[in-house]
C-alpha cells in the first residue's frame, strides 16, 4: 500500500519573494525546456534560432535539453538584481517550482529546501490541487 504524501496531511504555504535564489544552483544543475518553451523564450528575446541554440541551449541526452549555466551554475537569464529576464516565458520547471518531487520526497526534504528558499512557509496555504499539478508538469 503506497504511503500518503506529507502535503496531502499537512498544509504547505509559499509565497514567492523574488529572491532568486531557486534560479541558483550548481553548474550541473540545468532547467529542462522543451521545443516549445525554447521558442517562447526566443521570441520573448527577440533573437534568432541559430542565435539562441548556441547560446542557451544545451543537449543533455537524445531526448534533453536543458537551459545553459552562467558561471558558478546561476540560471544564464538571471540578472544582476537576481531577477528574472524571461519570467513571463519561463519554462514550466521554473513554473512549478517549489513544488518539484525531490523537494516534496517528504517532510524533512521540504524543511531543507525552505532553508535555501525564504518563501516556502510564507503566505497562504497553496491548494493541494495546484501542488498536483506542478507535479504533473515537472514529469512530462
């Protein structure tokens, strides 16, 4: 019998900050983005395919792509104020987070990621529907 996840017991509350720091990471830390999502943010950007290709995209494996690292593993759209430069296009990772399945593993993984993230437990409770449904997105 599979156990019940923690948030289905307990309420989660997040409110993002603008902080930046989930756009922070390790150098082999990438953000997966597909065709689609590629395509909104080149457009957002105003440059060509070639252009964007070889600038912010990495292959990662047959079927993965992901979004270049700045140096030191920052998200590569991460500006100098630690704001975002596609967020009205940014990909459906940057979509759902926090709400990705390493971080929702269980109550302690939570606790951890709100270490790095000053908007997990703040603000309102977060609908255990719209949990589901980042988790959806963030497996497809």
């Amino acid at each position: 019998m599979a156990k019940t996840p923690f948030y289905h017991r307990s309420a989660l509350r997040f409110e993002c900050t603008g902080c930046g720091a989930c756009c922070t990471g390790s150098p082999q830390d990438y953000v997966a983005v597909d065709r689609v999502e590629q395509e909104k943010i080149r457009v957002w950007l105003g440059i060509s395919k070639k252009w964007f290709r070889r600038r912010y995209i990495l292959r990662l494996g047959q079927h993965t792509e992901g979004l270049a690292s700045a140096e030191g593993g920052s998200c590569v759209f991460l500006d100098q104020a630690m704001r975002c430069r596609i967020y009205p296009v940014r990909p459906r990772q940057c979509r759902a987070y926090p709400f990705w399945p390493e971080v929702l593993r269980n109550r302690w993984s939570w606790r951890a990621e709100a270490l790095r993230c000053e908007g997990i437990g703040r603000g309102g409770v977060v609908p255990l529907r719209r949990i589901e449904t980042a988790l959806k997105a963030t497996r497809r």
